[in-house]
C-alpha cells in the first residue's frame, strides 16, 4: 500500500468515526434549541391568547383548530387551580401536506370571569424523520467531498513535496555498493527531507569505506595466507626431490603435502565465499548455460569416468543469463562436481535445461538430504573426507548474489538441484 | 642461461633460485627496488622474474626501466595480484608473462622455459628428450621418427612433464595446467591417473626410452632411462 492510499485509509475511517459521533450530538442539540425555540412562541401565543379572551368577549366561543391555533375548553375549579403548563408532542391533520404532520402542543389553564379554562396552543415543528434524512445526506456529501479534497491535494503534495523523496528511494534502488562511490541527493526545503539526504548519504559513504577496506582486507587476507601456504608446499616437494629420502619419508612427505593442499582449497573456497558476499564479481555478462553445461560436462567426463557414472543432457530450451563469467562456471562446475563427488559406482547424473530453469540429478545415497542444513557452511557428510564442505555454500552464494532460485528435491531415488534463472 | 629474480619475500625467492639451479640456471637475486635497479642496468639477463609490490619502488617502474633500455620482452611478472588491470598493464608495458601467485613451481619452470625457447629458438617449438621430439605447435610427438596419437589432455600432461623432466611434479599443478580452473578444487586428482596409465601405455608400445614414475601420492615424474 502505497503512501497516498495509506493516508487516505486512515483518514477515511477516522473522519467516518468522527463525523458520526458529532452527527448524534449536532442532532440532538439541534432538536433541543428548536422546541426551545417554538416551546417559547407557545408560551407567548398563550399570553396572546389569554388577552384576547381578555379584551374580545367572543374568543372563547370562536376558538378551535378548526380556524385558529388554539382551542379552549371550560373545566371545573378544582381542576383549572391544580393545572401546571405541559408541553408535548403530537400529530395533526394539515390540509397542505394532507397527512398527520408533528406539532408542539401545549396545554395550560387560566381564569377568566371566575370560571376556569384549559387552554390548548399548538405550533408547527420539525419532521424529525426529514431533518434526519437530509442531516444525514448532507454528512454523506461532506464525507465524501473531504475524501476527495484529501485525495488530490495528497496527490499533489505526493508529486511536489515528495519529489526528492522519490529520487532517493530509486538512487538507493539502483546503488550498488561494487560500483557506486557515493550516492547524489536532490536540493530540498524539507527539513525531515534534507534529514534524510543527509542521514543516507553519510550512511552510504560510511558503507563505502567499509566495502573497501574489507575489500583490501580480502585482499591482504589472501596475500597473506595463501603464500606461506604456498611456500611450504613448494618447499615440501623440492624436498620430495631429494635423493636420499626413502620410500617412508616420501609417504609422510605427501601426507603433508595433501593436507596442506586441502588448507589450500578450504582457503580459496572461504575468499572466494566473501568476495561473492562482498559482491566484487562485477563485469556482467550474457552468459549461454547451455553452452557452459555443454563444456563442463565434457571437462568434468573424466573425473565422471573414474566412477563410471553417465552424464545425460538434456535440453529443452535455451537460457541466457546475465552473470560474471566466472562466477557462472564456479556455479556449475560445482553443481557437476558435487554430483559425482556423492554418486554411486556406475550411478548416473542427469543434466536438463529447459527455457528457465537448470537441474542436475544424481544417484547416490538412497535416503534425502536435509534441504534446511545442505546448503550451509561446512556441512558435509563424512565420507568424504577430502571435500571442504563449502562447494554448496558457493553454489547458495552466487544464487543469492544474482536473485536466482535453487532447491532441493529427492524424486526417483535421485537428488535434484534446481537453479530457477527467472 | 642467466636468470635474475626479483622478489621481496625471502623464503619464495629461495624457492624460486633452488628450483632454478636444479634447471642448471645461473640464478641471481634481488630483494629491493635500487638493487634490482643496479643489476638490470649493469648486466645482462636471459630471464627476469619480477615481483610488483617490492620496498622502495614498484615493479612498474623497473618494467618501464627495462622498456626504455629494450629490455622488457624477457621478463615474466610474478604478483599476488590477480587483478584484470594489472595484467594487462603489465603486458602492455611489454612483459612477456604475468603468473599470479602463489603458483606451482613447475608452472613457473615452464613458463620461464616457454619465455627462453622464443628467444633462442626463433619461434621454433620443439624439444627434443632422449629418443622423443615434441612441437608444442603443431602439436606433435615423434618417438625415434614416427608420429604417435594423443589427446589433447595426453599431450598437455606430456607437455608439461617434458618441460619439467626429472623433476617432481604436483598432481595439483599437472591437473591445474591440464583440465583448467574447474579442476583445482576437486577433491582427489585420481582423474589424471588414467591419462597417466594411457600414456605409459603408448610410451612403451613405442619402446621409448622415457619412463613416467610415480612419486608417493605427490605427483609424477618423467625420467630418461
């Protein structure tokens, strides 16, 4: 949900919360000041009245809704001493309307010539049902008309006001950290905005500085293990080529020399892991899978012909990926390798590429993998005791680098690595 | 042959200069930037190792040296960066070769032979062992005169072991040289085991006088009988 729809979602329903609540007290109050309203034309029409009786003998004969506002009836003393003024209100016939209409009645009593009268004035009043109705039309337009002022001037500010707020969120979308050196914010006259610019350009030129000298860590890091290493095993095979040595010497030489060699491969394997995560695998390019496939799974026959394990491939369509090169043959030749590496004597791998996606099958153990551990660092199982553990945390490291898919699957006695490249 | 190897750090180059003289090359060292300078300028050099990173100077700099006194198209460029630019600085700046390090000795010795067989041979790659001749070129191997058949991955390890005859050679730094990048991390180089048994095969077919020996789980070695 995007700014604007969120302003509005919350606006909408609070102003519909608000505006009911004092719709329900607006009403009321107005109801109240109205019959105040006419309840005090109704005490004045009764003095009005009282007078007339007063000064035109005849009122009281002539009175009756039939021709005035007022009726009056004679009651008994006793009655017309105990009488207090009510007001209420009731229904009337009316000839326009030609329907019972609301009307505000009030009955008093008063004396006239030591006889007592009970008094009736009534005042047209509000449909109360109508003021309703039409409070209620009227609250509905202006819920609406706010709605929609809310909408475009949101609108509006969103494309004005949030101008610089955009360009940053598609320069911070667009950064990358292996060939950015800093990011350019737009002039703004927002605080919070120019807040922002600066809060992230600082943050970006902090991580800059740090990518580079972990960068120059990595650097130094192989420089600096990878040539003792490779200086013992220089210096144990120009040992290994001395004369005098006899054939246990050589044995435990080559012990050595085998082991360093896997310090060596678990040294290269845990650089080259943090030069992907570190993303300095820049120059892209448009890499054909199909041939790559092709190429590795002719270099790799005769690793597979050591087991006599066939390679099938198969190929149903064609992907083109764009990746760095070398990063790609890392990615499959690992893949290849792995699935030699655990599969049976005469066991069989089964390539296929179709228009997304590339999976390798295998033979080998009978039972799955753990799908949740295999692509983790170090994991491995115990029968090979040469292999660093690393080779699927390379595979898992490229993938994420580049947004592929890769999954684990166990289907017809075989374990399938599938790479989506969509 | 004269041979002078410029690099900082004390135990590669004596590496390197054991290495060498085994070859029967006049080594000659240099640790520092000034006198590597003094002894390029004062003597002449069948081969130069030069390293990049070295105290008091760069190798850039000697590399331009050696171009200005034309003197640059023997040396190989041994550094521990592995970047694109640098390489192709290097190369532009008329080095012969660049190896980045850490390498394989026997990498190191072919390569210095490859630099030394264009100078001498006038572009003519042939060498020439007991009753075998091989053209690195052509690609083709004659034992006492007649052609013999090989693959591509028999001729690269035959090769290789040629240009390091009687030395040991890793099965790390053959497997490297022979199936490429994809190879060094695999976890067992039994795979060159059987090109190894065909080419045996095929040299003693041909009664040559050559002899590949297995060293004790290190590597190979080839060895006139």
């Amino acid at each position: 949900m995007n700014l604007l729809n969120y302003t509005l979602k919350y606006l909408s329903i609070t102003l519909l919360v608000v505006i009911s609540i004092w719709a329900f007290f607006f009403y009321f109050n107005m109801i109240d000041e109205i019959m105040d309203s006419i309840d005090d034309g109704l005490r004045n029409d009764k003095i009005l009245v009282i007078n007339k009786v007063e000064s035109i003998s005849t009122t009281i004969e002539r009175a009756g809704f039939r021709d005035h506002n007022y009726s009056i009836v004679q009651i008994k003393e006793k009655q017309g001493l105990d009488y207090k003024d009510v007001y209420k209100d009731t229904l009337m016939y009316t000839l326009n309307e030609k329907d019972l209409e609301p009307f505000r009645l009030l009955t008093t009593a008063f004396r006239h010539d030591n006889k007592y009268y009970e008094l009736k004035v009534v005042a047209s009043t509000v449909e109360q049902d109508d003021l309703v109705r039409e409070l209620f039309y009227g609250l509905v337009w202006l819920y609406v008309v706010i709605l929609i002022s809310v909408f475009v001037i949101n609108n509006w500010l969103l494309r004005k006001i949030w101008i610089p707020f955009y360009l940053l969120l598609d320069r911070l979308k667009a950064f990358r950290l292996d060939r950015d050196k800093g990011i350019k914010t737009a002039e703004t006259s927002v605080k919070e905005f120019k807040e922002l610019n600066e809060t992230v350009s600082s943050l970006v030129e902090q991580t800059v500085g740090t990518y580079s000298s972990q960068k120059q860590f990595i650097e130094n890091a192989a420089h600096e293990i990878q040539t003792p290493l490779a200086i013992s095993l220089n210096r144990l095979e120009l040992l290994a080529e001395n004369e005098d040595l006899s054939d246990n010497h050589l044995e435990a030489i080559g012990r050595v020399i085998r082991t360093l060699e896997r310090l060596t491969r678990l040294n290269k394997s845990l650089l080259l892991i943090s030069k992907i995560e570190n993303r300095q695998y820049g120059e892209l390019e448009s890499v054909s899978v199909n041939a790559l496939v092709k190429m590795l799974v002719v270099e790799f026959s005769d690793f597979a012909d050591l087991k006599n394990i066939t390679i099938a491939l198969e190929e149903s369509g064609r992907i083109e990926a764009s990746m760095n090169k070398d990063l790609a043959a890392i990615l499959v030749s690992n893949l290849l390798k792995n699935a030699i590496a655990h599969n049976i004597n005469a066991g069989k791998i089964s390539v296929r590429i179709n228009s997304h996606s590339l999976i390798i099958a295998n033979t080998g153990m009978l039972s799955p993998l753990n799908p949740l551990k295999i692509f983790k660092r170090f994991e491995k199982d115990s029968a090979t005791q040469e292999s660093t553990g690393l080779g699927l945390a390379i595979v898992k490291a490229i993938i994420d680098l580049y947004g592929y898919k890769l999954s684990y699957s166990f289907a017809h006695q075989q374990h399938q690595m599938i790479i989506d490249f969509k | 042959m004269k041979i002078l190897v410029v690099e900082d750090e004390i135990d590669l180059m004596e590496i390197i200069q054991q290495s060498l003289e085994k070859e029967n090359y006049v080594v000659e060292t240099a640790g520092a930037y000034s006198n590597a300078l003094d002894k390029i300028t004062s003597f002449e050099y069948d081969c130069i190792l030069l390293d990049i990173m070295l105290p008091g100077g760069s190798g850039f700099e000697l590399l331009e040296e050696l171009k200005r006194i034309g003197k640059s198209d023997n040396v190989i460029i041994i550094s521990a960066k592995d970047s694109l630019e640098d390489k192709l600085k290097g190369l532009n700046m008329g080095a012969d070769d660049y190896l980045v390090k850490p390498f394989h000795i026997a990498e190191l010795t072919a390569r210095i032979k490859s630099v030394l067989r264009r100078k001498s041979l006038n572009g003519k790659n042939i060498i020439k062992l007991a009753d075998l001749s091989i053209n690195l070129e052509e690609r083709e191997v004659l034992i006492k005169g007649t052609a013999i058949l090989l693959n591509r991955k028999e001729f690269d390890i035959l090769s290789y072991l040629i240009v390091n005859k009687n030395r040991l050679v890793n099965k790390a730094a053959l497997a490297e040289q022979v199936w490429g990048d994809y190879m060094d991390q695999a976890d067992d180089y039994e795979f060159i085991y059987s090109q190894i048994k065909n080419l045996r095969k095929k040299l003693k077919e041909n009664e040559s006088g050559l002899e590949i020996q297995a060293v004790y789980g290190i590597g190979y070695k080839l060895v006139a009988l």
